[in-house]
C-alpha cells in the first residue's frame, strides 16, 4: 500500500501539467507541479544551502516559507483543482488518500463501544478519534477554502518580493531583508522540527505492539475479524501496515497544515515589523541619519504606511475569516486532550508503556497549542509597537498640525491590537494559553475527584 501510494503520486507529480488556478500570479510557480517528489521536498533545502554559502544578503529567499508549504500540501493530495481543471490522475490519488483515512477513522472509532467496559482504553481511543476527526475536519476545510488560502499565500509573497531586489544601499531596506532572511530561516527550521518530532512520534506508535500486548498500532475494529493475527495472519500484516500509513500520512499532513498557518501568522508580524521600520524612517535619506523637512515628501510616505497598515489589517481579518472553523476546534481539542490525557496517564500508573503514550499524546497537545499561541503573542505585541513608531517618528513636532493629527490618528488605531481569533473565544496569545491549561487542569481534577 505504502509503495502503491508513492508510485501514484511520483507519477501524477512528474506528470501533469501546472494549471492556471496553482500558480502565483506575480511570481511565476517555479517549484511546479511537474518537478519530482524529491526536487519538491528538497527546494527549501538549497535555498536555505545558497544562503549559508553566501553567509549575507547575496542568497535572499525569493519566496517566502509558505511558497515551499503550499508546495508540500499540494504534494500530499489536499489541494486538488476543480474537478474539470485538475488531472485525472492527481484528483483519483486525492480520492484514493481521503478514502483510506476516512476508513481509518471509522475503523478506530467503532472500537469505541467494546472498549467502554475499561476507561483506560476507552480514553485511548477517544484521544486518537478526537485527533484524527480534527485532522480530518482540517483536511476538508483547506481543501473548501483553497482559493481563499491561496490567494492569502500569493498576497504575502508579494509583500516579499518587493524587497527581493530592494536597493541593499539604503540602511532600512538592508534591515528588512535580514529579517526576512532570519524569519525564512526560523520558519522552515520549525517546519522541519515539527516533521521530526511527528516522525519520532511515529515510530513510537508503529513499535509499541512490539513492547507491549496491543497487537497494533491503534486499537480498533475490522469485520471478520481481520486484525486477529491468528486466524489472518496476511490480513494482520496489512492492516498493520495500513495503520503506519495512515499515521504517517496524519503526523505529516497536520505539521503541513498547521505550518502554514503558523507561518501566516509569522508573516503579519513580520510585515508589522516593517511597517513600524517604514514609519520610524519617514524622510530619511539612504543612511538614515539625514531627514527630509519636506512637508510633501513626509506626506507621500506616511500614505504609502498608511495604505500598508490597512494591507495588514485587511490580511488578519482575511485569516480570522478564513480559519475560523480551524481556531474553534482547535482550541476546544486542546483542551479536552491535554486535561484527558493526563488523567489517563494517572490511571496508567501500573502500565508504564501506556502511561507514556499518553504522555507523548499529552505533549503533542500541548506543543501544537503552544506554538499557535506563541505566533499570535508575537502578533499581538508587535501590532501596538506601531503607535511607539508613530511617536518616534523624527521631528514630528516641527511639521504642521494637520499631519500630527493624523499621527495621532495612526496611534489610535495601533493601542487597539491585532489578533487571531475566533470571536466571541480568546484569541491566540498566551494569557489564552495559561487560561486554557487552566481550565483543562479543572477539568482533570474533576475527572480525578469523580474517579476516587
């Protein structure tokens, strides 16, 4: 099956031909749809080489890392084309993938009336149903949402190339282009962290039959009994197969998932890092050290920041608007897993192999949540810093009171802060991070004083 799955994909990959629909319009898809699964995987790779060979501004990413992310879920079948534009072959393997993890989901889930007798094993199997439905739901919401998610990927790699070829002699533009080096680098070092971490997570489940007396991966049901490895023996191999792909092919497709919109958020903060750049320096000349007293000149750059303010503003509320169905669940899964998980744990004791499973479930958990809420702190802060930068802009006092007002304006829009959320839920911040550990550790001490 594992091999089959690959063949059909290295076939459509190498194959069809890149449609209008997945391109960028300003910036050719050079990482096509025809190049192979290998020169997909391995693009960022000989970016991230050519900057460390040139160990400055000479290697500047051309695209920023979601370019390469997008690539990535194009890669694992969740992006398909309408069906009358994609390729035949592209929209079966989508079908054939989809059919096989929805079979997985069901598999684990009518296990859940036999194992209602133990609560230790009917925790288990509501943990992984519970991540599974939400990768699924993910899944389904990228894949309704494509054109929407697209066209937010294509507005920030537009952000990014007007400073790919920015004149390197003007002292601000050098700046931004470290940044957008340092945040390139941060981003796909994250990405590649997560599929590590996923990877390691990975064969922790495929191996644990062989250290404990679960005889698969993941307990679930099969008619004619077909996991029993005793009257199938065939039927027990490929099933067990079966279920490593299927987790593989989860553990990979939430790191894709979730990566790109981490690294969205990672790009508002960015870009907000910019604008705050763009403002401090309204007037300055290449060195930033001379200003213009120019009332027209200060006027013309402070619109341009202006106009770049509300390009921001208008991507958070594109993204709150979008991924909207992807906080909710989000949250609500996090807490219910991390508050489950460590009572199961608890009840685990005496089983240490499954005592750590549900530890390892419990860190995932909790280290998706927490980098989610890492991104949209950063973006929460950053946003009011556009106020100080505002206020420190040079001489600001000296130019005519119309233009103060309208300083004053820019201040305060920037005291109210950007956020990712889900109204009427808290957004992504750590003060909703420390609130939703809370609230799961009521949760598990409840469950804890119910079990006593």
């Amino acid at each position: 099956m594992l091999i089959t799955a690959a063949s059909v994909v290295t076939m459509i990959l190498i194959s069809e031909e890149v449609t209008t629909s997945n391109t960028i319009s300003n910036h050719n898809f050079q990482l096509k749809d025809t190049a192979s699964v290998v020169q997909t995987i391995l693009a960022p790779f000989r970016v991230l080489k050519a900057m460390w060979r040139s160990g400055g501004d000479a290697d500047h990413p051309m695209h920023t890392c979601l370019y390469y992310v997008r690539a990535y879920i194009r890669l694992l079948g969740l992006w398909p084309a309408p069906r009358t534009a994609e390729q035949p072959l592209y929209y079966a393997y989508n079908m054939l993938i989809m059919t096989l993890f929805v079979v997985f989901v069901a598999t684990i889930t009518c296990d859940l009336y036999e194992a209602s007798a133990d609560f230790v094993l009917l925790g288990e199997d509501l943990v992984v149903a519970l991540g599974l439905y939400l990768i699924l739901f993910k899944m389904m919401l990228f894949r309704f949402r494509k054109a929407e998610i697209v066209s937010i990927v294509e507005e920030f790699d537009n952000l990014h190339a007007k400073y790919v070829h920015a004149p390197t002699h003007i002292c601000s533009n050098r700046r931004i282009r470290e940044w957008q080096r340092s945040f390139f680098i941060g981003e796909m070092f994250l990405v590649y962290g997560f599929l590590i971490l996923s990877l390691l997570l990975l064969a922790a489940m495929s191996l644990q039959p062989l250290f404990s007396h679960q005889e698969l991966p993941f307990r679930s049901k099969f008619p004619f009994g077909l996991n029993n490895p005793e009257k199938h023996p065939i039927a027990f191999l490929c099933i067990y197969a079966f279920q490593c792909f299927c987790c593989c092919y989860m553990l990979v497709s939430i790191v894709a998932m979730d990566s790109l919109t981490g690294s969205c958020f990672n790009q508002i903060t960015l870009n907000l890092r910019i604008l705050c750049e763009n403002i401090r320096y309204l007037g300055a000349d290449a060195g930033g050290n001379i200003f213009s007293t120019s009332e027209r000149i200060v006027w013309r750059e402070l619109r341009v920041a202006v106009e770049f303010h509300q390009k921001i503003i208008g991507l958070i509320n594109r993204l709150n608007q979008v991924f909207y169905w992807n906080y909710i669940p989000q949250m609500g899964a996090s807490t219910f897993m991390i508050c489950l998980t460590a009572f199961e744990a608890l009840l685990a004791q005496d089983q240490p192999m499954v005592a750590l499973k549900f530890q390892m479930y419990m860190f995932s958990a909790f280290m998706q949540l927490f980098y989610w809420c890492s991104m949209g702190n950063r973006t929460y802060y950053d946003s009011m810093e556009v106020a100080t930068a505002a206020y420190e802009i040079h001489a600001w006092y000296d130019h005519s009171p119309r233009l103060q007002r309208n300083l004053m304006f820019i201040i305060k829009r920037a005291q109210k802060p950007l956020e990712f959320r889900a109204k009427p839920l808290f957004g992504f911040t750590f003060a909703s991070f420390t609130s939703i550990l809370s609230t799961s550790y009521s949760y598990f001490a409840l469950l804890r004083t119910m079990s006593d």
